[in-house]
C-alpha cells in the first residue's frame, strides 16, 4: 500500500445492533451511537422511495438533476455551485482528491471529525493538528479558530471546519467563523462542514452557504444523514462556486447516488414540517438527557447538534461495557483521544429514559 494508506487508523462505527446481541446475548437493545434521527425519515421521504421501486432497473440520473435543482433553489445558488456526494464523507473524499497530495498540507482541529485525517492520508497529504480549546474555558475542546489561522503554512491547501463539530457538539459563532474563512490566504480552500447545521441556532452559528458569494474558497457540507433521517441511504453534498463545484465534479464516480437516494432526498427537502418536528424533538431529548446526566453526576459538554458529549471524568471503557451488557449502545471516543468520554446520540424520550437508568444502576457499582 502507499504510505498514507498504511498511516490510516480505521473509521470505527457504531456497533451494529445485530453484532451486539450476537456478541452480548443481549436482546431489545437501542442505539444512541451515531446521531441517527430517532424519528426515523420523513414519511413523504418513504412514499418517494416506494414510487421509486419499480425503476431501479435503471441507472441513477448520474448528475442528480431534480436534486440539485431542488438544493439549488433551498440554497438561493444555481445548481453548478452543487456536488452530491454519498453521504457528505464522499464529498469529503473529493475534496482530499481534488485539492490534496503528497508535499501539501491539510489544518484541522484536535477532537475534530475522523473522516478528515483519513482523507487526508489517503491522498499523501500532511495533516497539522491544532490543539482544541482548553476544557475549562466556556467553549471546551471546540475549535480554536485564532491557532487554526495561526496553523496555516505555505504547504496548506485546505482547512477543515465543522460547525457543530463532532464528536465535542461545541460550535463556533457565525460572524467569527466567516471573518476566519475571510481571512485565509487564497490557495487555501476552506471546509465548513455543517452536518448538524438543521439542529443548531442558524442565528448564532449562521449559515455558511449565504457566504459562497463573498468567499470564493469556501466549501460547505451538508448531510440528509442526520435531521433528515436517511443516514442508510447515503445522501450529502458540497455547496461551492462553480469552479470549485466543477473540479469536485470530476472526481466524483459516475452514479456516486442511487435513485432511491436521490428521490427520498428531494422528497424530505420538501417536507419543512417533519425538520421543525425533528428539531424540537430533540430539543426536549437534550434537555431530558442533560437533567438526568447532571442528576448522576456527569458533566457534559455544550451541544448545538443531535448528541452529548459526556464526562466520566475516569476512564470510560467499562461503562461503556456495561452499557452494551444492558442493551444500550453509545459512542465510545477513545479513539479522538477522549478515553474519559462517551458520546450519546439525542434518543426517543424511552430510549433517553432507558439510557439513563441503565447508567443509574452502573455508576455506583463502578
Ligand atoms: N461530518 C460530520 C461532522 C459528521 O459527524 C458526519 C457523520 N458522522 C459526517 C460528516 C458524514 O456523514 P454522512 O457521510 O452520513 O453524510
């Protein structure tokens, strides 16, 4: 393999419902470990996949035109600003492809989200780390936007951003993060990653999309993965100007979305309501899960996105077996260099309960 391959730590997900109770023995387990939608997808989503049904015969409209013209029009930008990814880490990937290689140098932040080293190495890129904000402060382990600027070297061609981040759900202020991406040399592409953009305070974080025209190196990601439910179909996309669009474009694989992808992200664009139903859902999830955490004893840190970030303040690998011993699945973090932390997916009102109780009748036998 080449070297950045070789350098690659693995992606690891959730653990699969089916692979605990095979593993545990365990049945009648939930979830909270991948920022799912506990409301599942939009119903107009699930009708738009049925009437599909009978025309999967049939490649894929390879540019995604009804799609992207639907986006275009949410977006207020014309349809060339757009690259439709499978799921946003595919768009991700292009970017690593289109902008990256050996000898050049990608900036992000410690505590950010796996999928960027990983594209970086992939390409033979460099990556350089930015140590997160300390853990006392008012915004801990969040992206430190002046030591990112200040990170910034000859060799780098690409920042990475994502507001809220994953795996910390701290955020960035809108008017601050776009004087950063302003403020950037221009050979250097900035990515605003906004997977959990539909869940925060457009007013506080803004909406980078609005800021393409004034930024020509501006990238922003969005996902149907998270607040629109269909994170098994694998749908996202790239908003830039159309130069950017067209290189991403080109690197893209032919078909890169299925039909069914396409049609029930169109579908679940259009259905406003079932948004405002998902946001306030997990509004009142987070709220019930910060009360019940602070109850136990657990400090957590702010979220703007569809999780929890929670402090054992001890190593958290034998909660985090306990939890799948009692059939509930959350996001262990070691692996970003958080061992004292999980991370818990905002649930259903049961499945936050669940959670809650199973941690009740842990933490004192710990
Ligand atoms: N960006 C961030 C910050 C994420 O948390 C995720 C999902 N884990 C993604 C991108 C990618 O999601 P998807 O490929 O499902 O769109």
């Amino acid at each position: 393999a080449v070297p950045g391959v070789r350098g690659l730590r693995p992606y690891t997900p959730g653990k699969p419902i089916a692979e605990l109770e095979r593993e545990y023995g365990v049945s009648d387990s939930i979830k909270l470990a991948s920022n799912e939608n506990p409301l599942g997808a939009s119903p107009r989503a699930l009708e738009a996949i049925r009437g599909e049904l009978d025309e999967v015969w049939l490649y894929p409209d390879a540019n995604g035109f009804e799609l992207k013209r639907a986006l275009a029009e949410r977006h207020g930008l014309s349809p060339d600003c757009i690259t439709l990814g499978n799921g946003s880490n595919d768009v991700l990937v292009f970017l690593a492809q289109a902008f990256l290689q050996p000898g050049l140098e990608a900036v992000f932040s410690q505590y950010c989200f796996a999928v960027y080293p990983i594209a970086c190495r992939m390409v033979g890129a460099s990556e350089r780390v930015v140590p997160a904000l300390p853990s006392a402060g008012p915004m801990p382990l969040g992206h430190d936007l002046r030591a990112l600027y200040q990170a910034i070297g000859p060799e780098t061609r690409m920042v990475f951003v994502a507001n809220p981040n994953n795996p910390t759900g701290t955020w960035l202020d809108g008017r601050r993060l776009k004087d950063f991406a302003a403020s950037l040399p221009p050979q250097v592409i900035c990515v605003i990653d906004e997977a959990y953009a539909e869940y925060a305070d457009s007013d506080v974080l803004g909406d980078a999309s609005t800021w393409l025209e004034e930024l020509p190196n501006l990238v922003v990601t969005r996902t149907f993965s998270k607040a629109y439910g269909l994170a098994g179909l694998r749908v996202g996309y790239a908003l830039s100007n159309p130069g950017v669009a067209d290189l991403l474009n080109r690197v893209r694989p032919p078909f890169n979305v299925n039909s069914l992808a396409l049609a029930a992200a169109r579908a679940a664009l259009e259905d406003v309501e079932f948004i405002e139903r998902s946001r306030a859902a997990n509004a009142g999830g987070m709220e019930q899960l910060r009360e019940g955490l602070a109850a136990l004893g657990l400090e957590v840190l702010p979220s703007a996105a569809n999780f929890l970030l929670v402090d054992f303040g001890r190593d958290a690998a034998p909660v985090n077996e306990a939890l799948m011993r009692a059939g509930v699945i959350v996001r262990p973090v070691a692996n970003y260099g958080l061992p004292n932390h999980l991370r818990i997916t905002i649930g259903s009102a049961r499945q936050n309960e669940r959670l809650l109780s199973a941690l009740a009748e842990i933490l004192p036998a710990q």
